[in-house]
C-alpha cells in the first residue's frame, strides 16, 4: 500500500503521515497486542472521548481494517476479519423459545429497558439477537449500549432487546435534513447515535409493544449514553429495511422519515455495492435545540 492513503474511521480523518507512522509503530512492536498496540495509537495522536478515555475499541477496529486493506500486519487475533462481520454466537436453554406473552401493552407496563452491563447478560443478549433478529448478531463499530426491554407486571420477564451505536458516517438524505456541511458534520458526528438493533422476541405477541419501546428508549438513552461516554446525544437515526418493515413503530413513536439511503453500506469505500440494499432512515430528535448543536 503506498504512502498517499489515508483514510476516514468513525469522524476522524487519518491521513498519509499518520497511517505511515502507524505502520510504523505496528512492524516495530512486534511483542504488542493488539489493545496494547490501540492504546499506544490513541496515545500518539490523542484519539480519545471527551472525558478523556483512549478509543482504544474504535482503534483496535480501525487497525482490523487496515489489515483487510494490506496497510498492516497485526500480530496473531483474526486476520483479514473486519469488525461488523457475522460472529459465531453460542446457543443454550436460556435462549430457547418461550411461550406466547400475548394481550395490549398497558398490561405490561411499566416498561423498562435494563443496561447489558455483565458477562452473563451479554452472552444472552448475543444469543436472542443471533437466533431471531434477520441481521443476526455482529460486532459494531464504535461506542454501543445494550439493553434488554423487561416488563415488571407479574414478574420480570424480557420481552426483546436493543442496541445503540455509532452512526452512519455519511449519509446524503439525512445530512440534507440536518443542513450541516462537512467540516460540521466531522466535528460534530458523535452527538448521533444509531438505534442499530431493535427485536421483539418472536413469541411476544403485545399490541403498540414496538413504539411504547421507543417511546421509553428516546427518554432514557441520552442520559445512559452521557454517563457512559461523557457526552450527550442529540438526535438518534435507524434504517429499515423496507423489503421486510414498514417502520410502523417509528412512525407511531414520531419518529421522521427522511429519505432512503443508496442502498451500498457502511464499509463500501468503492462505490460497488450502490443500490444493492437501500434502506429508509428515520430520526428522532433528543433535544429541541438539536440543530443548533449539529450545526456549531
């Protein structure tokens, strides 16, 4: 790979010099991993959160791609394998159908959406998402949060899952709606966040479930998502893949419609892949002065 490329990994810009010296750093520290070698990355060129934190997960991520790309040569893990790519997910008991849960969602609330946060939890999390979401389970890029929707009526019982994480670099219909220009949309990209999973367990049968869900997400995510990463999000977007969805539940939560993308994905850097998959975006606004933060 010559000197001249560069490249752009979840809003920031590596450009000739820096991917040179990460060349650099990964052939000479051979005895690294490859966290240790994302931690010394971060450090070099002050990649980190707002609350200061190194991004060594977005880091450890981009030097996977690079190495799909044949920019480096990580040391030992899984080669030429991108994150975001279908992962091998265990099955047990805990994941097996249930029975029916039927009947109109006031019998069921209060609704709750409960954090995946220990080892146990995240394991069946993977495994609901795996067997019965059509994407399947994969790794995102970027920041994410997990939770499971519960009900308490009764007795606590989890009814389906959601994930929030980074979102789409670019996306033409959506950057219209916002009006922002590119040097806006780089500065300022990490105030979205993409509602990138959202799975109602099959044997869940409970009327306006979906949008009382997102009703209740919208609330509580910027508050989870500041605690977390030390920044608050201002407007939320998702994609639905109009083959299968309707995006009824996004409609019925207000949630606004603002075009369909062209369809090629998020690792699609050719152009090859335009109009294979075009999917409908909708966002929600977190705060009522979104734009005004979109826009600085």
């Amino acid at each position: 790979m010559e000197s001249t490329f560069s490249e752009i990994f979840c809003g920031r810009r590596f450009g000739k010099e820096e991917i040179g010296e990460i060349k650099e750093i990964v052939s000479s520290c051979q005895g690294l991993s490859r966290t240790e070698l994302a931690n010394t990355i971060c450090e070099l060129f002050s990649w980190k959160r707002p609350t200061g934190r190194l991004k060594t997960v977005e880091c450890r991520q981009f030097l996977e791609l690079l190495e799909t790309q044949g920019v480096v040569d990580l040391p030992g893990g899984r080669k030429g394998r991108p994150k975001g790519v279908k992962t091998k997910v265990s099955r047990s008991d805990k994941g097996e159908p249930r029975g029916c849960i039927s009947g109109d969602v006031r019998q069921f609330r209060p609704l709750l959406l409960s954090k995946v946060e220990s080892q146990e939890d995240r394991a069946l999390w993977y495994e609901y998402i795996d067997r019965y979401h059509y994407l399947g389970y994969q790794l995102p890029f970027g920041a994410q949060l997990r939770y499971f929707i519960e009900t308490q009526a009764g007795h606590k019982t989890i009814m389906g899952c959601l994930q929030f994480s980074s979102p789409a670099w670019k996306m033409g219909p959506r950057d219209r709606w916002i009006q922002w220009n590119d040097e806006q949309r780089r500065g300022n990209l990490q105030k979205i966040i993409n509602n990138s999973r959202f799975l109602i367990l099959p044997w869940v049968k409970v009327k306006n479930l979906a949008s009382s869900v997102l009703a209740v997400a919208t609330k509580v995510v910027g508050d989870d998502w500041e605690s977390c990463y030390g920044y608050r999000p201002v407007l939320v977007e998702t994609l639905v893949d109009q083959r299968r969805y309707e995006g009824t539940c996004y409609k019925a939560a207000n949630w606004v419609h603002v075009g369909t993308t062209a369809g090629r994905g998020r690792m699609d850097r050719e152009n090859k892949r335009r109009g294979r998959c075009p999917k409908e975006i909708y966002v929600y606004p977190l705060s009522a002065r979104f734009r005004e933060e979109l826009l600085v």
